[in-house]
C-alpha cells in the first residue's frame, strides 16, 4: 500500500539519481469516484509545483523524474488548489456508508494507468503512527501480544470532506455522497460537527434536502443555522419545510428576523405559516399543520383517486382524506385504504365516515393526544366554532408536543 505520509518523506530525484528537493505536499484535482494527483510541491518557503506528469515512478520513499533537473518545470503551488497534506489530512469527514465523522489519519493512494488516485482513508491509529516513522514498532509490539493490527481503510467513494479553510477548495466539493443519505443521518452527523462544519454541509445540499433535515434537528440547533444563512437561502429552504415545522422555527427567532424571512417567502407560503404562528402555543391550532388533502362527496373512487394524482400531495399524511363541502365544512372522512379497495365507480358518499371525529382549534396539546390515543387516530382534524376545517394534527407532532413537557412557543403574530 502506498500512503500520503511515505510521500511527505519522500526525496525528489531526477533521470540521473541527483537530488531535486523532497515532497511537501501533493496537489489533487477533485474528481468522481477518485480524486487525481496532478503534482507534487516541492518542500520549502517558495513551493513550487512539479507536474505529475514529469514524474516516472515512486517506490522506497523516492519520487524518481523522468528528466533531468536541469530540464525539470515548475509553476507556483497556488493556494486555491487542493493540497492534501494541507487541505484534508487531520480534517474530519463524514463516512457515509458509517453514518459517522471520522478523522483522517493518512491517505491511501493507488497508482492506476499512469495517474495516481486517491482511494482510500485511514481512520486508525496506525495511519499515525505511520506519519511518526513509527509503524513498523507499533505492528512488532501488536505481533508481541498476539493481537491483530488491522488497517482502518474507508473507500475514498464512501466519504465526503466536511469542510476546508478554503473557499476556492470548498467550491470544488459537491457534497453529492453527503445528499444522497437519509435526512435523519446527515442531521446525526451534523449535529457531531461544529457550527462552521454545519455550515458547509447546508450550503452544499439542495433546498428540500436541506429542509428535510433541518427538521430532523433540534430545534436551538435549527435556528443557529437558518440565522447564518444567507436571508434568500434560508426563505428557500423554509418554502420546502412543512408549514407546521417552519412556524416552530421561525417563532424561536427573534421577531423582526422572523418576519424579514416571511417577507421573501413565496406568497402562498408564507400565509400558511403566518396562520399557524398567530395560534397559542399548545393548542391544536398551534400543532396543527395546513397540508392535508380534501375531496368532494360528489366523486365516485375512480375520480378520487384521479383527483389525487392530479394534486400530488405533499402533505404530511394522506392516511385520511376529509371530505368537505362547498364552504370548506368538515363533512366526514375516508380511510386511504378504504378508499384503494372500493369498486371504481362507487360513489366515495358510500363509503365515507360521516361521524368525524375532530378537536377544536383551542384544544390543549393533552387534549388532541388523549384523542387520538383514545380513537387510535394517526392524525385529527381541527375545526372552527362552524366546523370549518382549519388543519390536522398527526401523531408525530402530538407525541413530541406531550413528551417535551411546556411545549413549543408560539408568537401571538409576526404581521399585525
């Protein structure tokens, strides 16, 4: 195996064996699945950069040239490029495959049809003793007590760096590995790092990738970051939050930064979080969430299920359809299952459920749990005086609600 740490000890020679200077560093372009060595910067206070290209072979901690010394071109190891003594050797990065943050120790480097690739980690503490010059001592004292001195390798295609000191290297990350995990891992890992490190992860995922796991967070932890993120960014992303979720957040944060957030927020959503923050906190209306999805009793199964498509639901829980009338009355409610099974032209009137049952807005949080444990409800409906349907409540939220105690705070009303 061949790691960063042999480079960083290695001499430099030319065609002729003469000495050329030693390794500093190696400079890499960042590339999908492996990382690529394009030279090697010279030790020294005016680095200087050899390309890969002038490079015949390494072995024996030596970097032997093609060329002579005297033919030997260098250019200046410009700082924007990404060194990889400098820029990820003892930097933490995320195992993706782990679900963890890891340290790296060294950097296992594969020669590969004339390039050189970076493809592999080391997270254990061979990788440092091996940069003390101490690993053939570590494995004789493993050897000595009879024990198994394993490598601690992670793929290079199963990682991804968290973040450089960099602005120009951070640009060249995409973060993909990191975006294509579950939500609720990236927010485990996220919440491993510093507030700097939370910051670069959020600024390389999309908008809905980034909702979603902001709202796998805490919720102190949720604030700290949306109030480091640019003001566009952070509208964005709450556009992509349920509406529920995105009042919670919003009314944590201090108030004049709360409604400047509203302010560049699409109209539509806006409104619906604006409604939510005007409820008392631990009410029904305050835990409820405004997706939900409602049909007409005029439809047969067929047009319900058509009508379904066409919406394309986002909302929270589809487990119940409600069932309204022209003025938005809660008239009764249909089971998803029920609705799946019933013959294609049964009219859905057939079927539904006409006594619904439901919580008022000002219902405590005990309350709509209570409810729903009594009925085993996965969400409840919340009406008005005039049975008006404002919102539901799912489990999810009612649960959490109960088990954190006082609940979660509510501003009386961001725009007056």
């Amino acid at each position: 195996m061949i790691f960063l740490s042999d480079f960083l000890r290695a001499e430099i020679v030319d065609n002729k064996q003469r000495h050329v200077g030693r390794v500093g560093d190696l400079v890499v372009r960042i590339a999908d699945p492996f990382p690529v060595v394009e030279g090697v910067v010279l030790k020294g206070r005016d680095k200087r950069l050899i390309a890969w290209g002038q490079v015949r072979s390494f072995e024996a901690r030596e970097v032997a040239l093609k060329i002579s010394r005297e033919e030997v071109s260098t250019e200046p190891a410009e700082d924007d490029r990404v060194w990889l003594a400098r820029d990820v050797l003892d930097k933490q990065i995320v195992d993706t495959d782990g679900r963890r943050v890891v340290r790296v120790n060294d950097l296992q480097l594969s020669p590969v049809r004339g390039r050189l690739l970076v493809v592999g980690v080391d997270i254990g503490g061979r990788g440092l003793l091996r940069r003390l010059g101490m690993e053939d001592l570590g494995k004789s004292l493993a050897h000595a007590a009879r024990r198994d001195w394993a490598q601690k390798l992670i793929a290079w295609d199963a990682v991804d760096t968290v973040e450089t000191n960099l602005e120009a290297v951070k640009l060249r990350i995409s973060h993909q590995k990191l975006g294509k995990m579950h939500p609720a891992d990236i927010a485990e890992v996220a919440d491993r790092l510093s507030a700097k490190q939370r910051d670069a992860i959020f600024a390389s995922l999309d908008d809905e990738i980034a909702a979603d796991t902001l709202q796998e967070m805490d919720q102190q932890d949720q604030v700290d970051i949306l109030e480091r993120l640019d003001p566009e960014r952070a509208a964005d992303i709450l556009e992509e939050m349920d509406p529920d979720e995105a009042a919670d957040l919003l009314a944590d944060m201090p108030q004049e930064q709360a409604a400047a957030l509203l302010r560049r927020m699409q109209q539509d959503d806006a409104e619906d979080v604006e409604e939510l923050l005007a409820y008392e906190e631990d009410t029904a209306g305050g835990l409820m969430t405004t997706e939900y999805v409602t049909l007409t009793s005029d439809l047969t199964a067929s047009q319900a299920i058509d009508r379904l498509r066409e919406l394309e639901p986002e909302a929270e829980s589809i487990y119940y359809i409600y069932v309204v009338d022209a003025e938005e009355t809660l008239v009764a409610v249909l089971s998803l299952r029920d609705l799946i099974v019933a013959k294609p032209r049964t009219p859905i009137a057939n079927f539904m459920i006409r006594s619904v049952v439901s919580v008022a807005l000002d219902a405590s949080h005990e309350d709509v749990a209570e409810v729903m444990r009594k009925y085993n409800l996965l969400a409840v409906p919340v009406v008005s005086e005039n049975n008006h349907l404002e919102g539901i409540v799912t489990v999810d939220d009612a649960m959490e609600t109960v088990m954190a105690g006082s609940g979660k705070r509510r501003m009386a009303r961001i725009f007056g």
